[in-house]
C-alpha cells in the first residue's frame, strides 16, 4: 500500500481527502500542528474510514521534528496542505503568513530531497489568477495577486517551477482550487472555522443555527447575473477525489511540473448561493447589502477541461447537494468539532 504524507490532514481539504485516499487504497498519514484544527478530526477520520489514522503532531516548519516523520515513514508522495489562509488575516500579519507558508514548504521539500521522496501535490490557489481578463479561467492565464496570502501561493509556485527544472526525475503538481464548499456525508468532517467565518458558506450556516445575526452581501453592482459577486463552488468531496487523481497520474507521466484548475466551471453568485441556502433550510435567510469589500472581483470561474482530459476530474455534486451536506454538518456540530 502507497503511504501518502499528508500535511494539513487534519484540516477542512486535508481531512477529506485522507477518507478519499483511504477509499482509493492509498495509506495517508497526517502532519498537522492542529493550528486550525481539532485533534478530534483524527478520532473522526478513523471512524469514517474504520481504519487507524496514523498522524504526527509536528509543526512543518521544525525541520528537525520533520525529518525524524520522513525517517519513519518513507512516503511514496507528500500532498502539502499545511499553511494559512486567510486572506484579510495576511494583510494585516505579513510576516506570519510569508513564514509559516513558504518555511513549512521549504522544510517539506528538503525532506523529499533527503530521503527521495519524489511525488509532491501542492495546495494553490484560483486567488493567483487575480482580477482575471475573462472567465472561465485558464490555467496559462497571467497570475496577478493582491494579497501577502496570495503572494506565498504564487511565490511557493514559483520555487518549485524553479526545482522542477533542475530535478527531472520530481513529479508535481500545481492544484489551483477554487472555492471549496460543503462537508463528507457521514457529517463527521466539514469545514470548522475558528471564530467568526471567513467564507460564504459557514458565514451562512452560522446565521442560520442563530449563532451570527445576518449575512453581509459585499456589493450588488457587480458585472454579474444579479450584481453579487460570482465564485466557483466545488464540493470538497470532489475537491477530496482530484487530489487521489493527481497522484494516479504523477506515477504515470514522465514531467516534473504539473498545472491544473479544481473548479467545476460553473459559476454562483452570493445571492445564488443564499437562495439555494433558503431552500435547503426551508426558511429566509436575514441578509443585507453591504458595500463593496476592496479587491474583490465580479467572477472567477475555472475551465476544468485540462483537469478533465488529463486526469480525467469532473465535479459531481451540484450547488444544492454542497449547501445541504454544509448545513447538515453544522446542524450535527453546532459547535464545531469538539
Ligand atoms: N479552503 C479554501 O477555500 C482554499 C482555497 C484554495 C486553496 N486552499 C489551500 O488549501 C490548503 C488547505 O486549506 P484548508 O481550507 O483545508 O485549510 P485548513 O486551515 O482547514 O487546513 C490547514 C491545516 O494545516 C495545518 N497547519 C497550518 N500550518 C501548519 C504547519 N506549519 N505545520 C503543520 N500543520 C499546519 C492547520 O492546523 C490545518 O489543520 C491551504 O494551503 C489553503 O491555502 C484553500
């Protein structure tokens, strides 16, 4: 059986796609310093998957703590989730996101030299394409960012386009997902936000099991269908499946740099999202329109016809089926994994 180093594991895309790649015969075993997550994620995983999760509480960043986990395991690939990501947070703590971002990659990657690890699947983002020119978004668009969140996935991008050139015989990858929404059916993992939310979804989850008083729409005025902005939602569980994709098809190819787009092409604006919300819980959703927020964008939506052809990706849950799996986890965990 494959081992699959998983930093981040514990966290919202990381946890689900330790069940993906339990289910797909793969043996994940988790590095987190459950910065952003419980470590009852791990007791939860084991229960979803019956199978003992191995996970190593190790900050990415302590090199040494690092090496002794590649020592032990020899994974066959690393999948590096580990990092922050909240973009208003990284405006106001620079230093806190370029440190623990690039340094716990940096760390990561000398410990795949070292001990000849040479499958890598990295965490980006859809942020790096910017303000796009048109949608849908391909992936040789030009990359623009407007954030120090922004600039580690695009500087992390660049350093290992750098070590791919000078090391053929590495096999990675670029996931620029887009934005990840609902939970695993079992309702066990799902996204669990420290304090208040930064992302549409648990924003309204939260107003609707009464723990915020109402939703704030960021602008009505944008070029879109209904004036909201417009964001490609993707269920986490396909997220989860591209990543066990991803890592089929570095055994098979014979690049060192792969680059695909997560997405499922289509794009929902605010409004959609809280009216299919509205169906889902069967009552209205308190909201307001509130002005703009500075640098957000009318709409950014992913072609995924490379990841199609290539890893043969598509996303099967529909918006409706993503809004109820994320209520269905908040209703069964009003307060978050405890
Ligand atoms: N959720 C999104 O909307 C989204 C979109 C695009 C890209 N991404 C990227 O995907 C990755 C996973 O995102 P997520 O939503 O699951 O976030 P998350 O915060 O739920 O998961 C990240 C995990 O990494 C851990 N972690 C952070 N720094 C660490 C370190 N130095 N050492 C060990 N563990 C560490 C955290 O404790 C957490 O469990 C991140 O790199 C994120 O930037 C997320």
């Amino acid at each position: 059986m494959k081992k699959v180093l998983v930093t981040g594991g514990a966290g919202y895309i990381g946890s689900h796609t330790v069940v993906a790649l339990v289910e797909a015969g793969y043996e994940p075993i988790i590095v987190d310093n459950f910065y952003n997550a419980s470590p009852k994620v791990i007791d939860r995983l084991e229960l979803i998957t019956k199978k003992k999760i191995k996970c190593y509480n190790v900050d990415c960043c302590d090199a040494s703590k690092l090496d002794e986990v590649f020592k032990e395991v020899k994974p066959h690939a690393v999948i590096h989730f580990a990092g922050y990501k909240a973009v208003g947070e990284s405006v106001s703590k620079p230093l806190m996101y370029y440190d623990n971002n690039l340094t716990s990659l940096l760390k990561v990657l000398e410990c795949m030299v070292k001990y000849e690890v040479k499958n890598l699947v990295f965490s980006s983002s859809a942020t790096v394409y910017g303000d796009p020119k048109s949608v849908p978004i391909y992936e040789d668009f030009p990359l623009h960012v407007t954030n120090p969140y922004g600039r580690t996935k695009l500087m992390i991008e660049e350093i290992l386009t750098d070590f791919a050139k000078v090391n053929p015989d590495f096999r990675i990858a670029l996931l620029r997902y887009f934005n990840p929404i609902g939970a695993h059916e079992s309702h066990l993992i799902g996204e669990d936000p420290n304090g208040i939310p930064n992302n549409l979804v648990p924003y309204i989850t939260q107003v609707c099991i009464g723990k915020l008083a109402k939703l704030r729409v960021f602008g009505n005025d944008y070029k879109t269908h209904d004036g909201t902005g417009v964001r490609d939602y993707i269920h986490v569980c396909d997220l989860a499946l591209g990543h066990v994709l991803t890592l089929k098809r570095l055994d098979e190819v014979t690049d060192s740099l792969y680059i695909y787009n997560l997405g499922t092409g289509k794009g929902s604006s605010v409004l959609d999202v809280l009216h299919t919300m509205e169906k889902v819980v069967g009552h209205p959703i308190a909201h307001e329109i509130v002005a703009r927020r500075p640098g957000d964008i009318d709409a950014c939506y992913a072609s995924p016809e490379k990841a199609f052809k290539e890893l043969g990706f598509k996303a099967k849950y529909d918006l409706y089926d993503m809004c109820k799996s994320a209520w269905e986890f908040q209703e069964n965990n009003p307060d978050g994994i405890k």
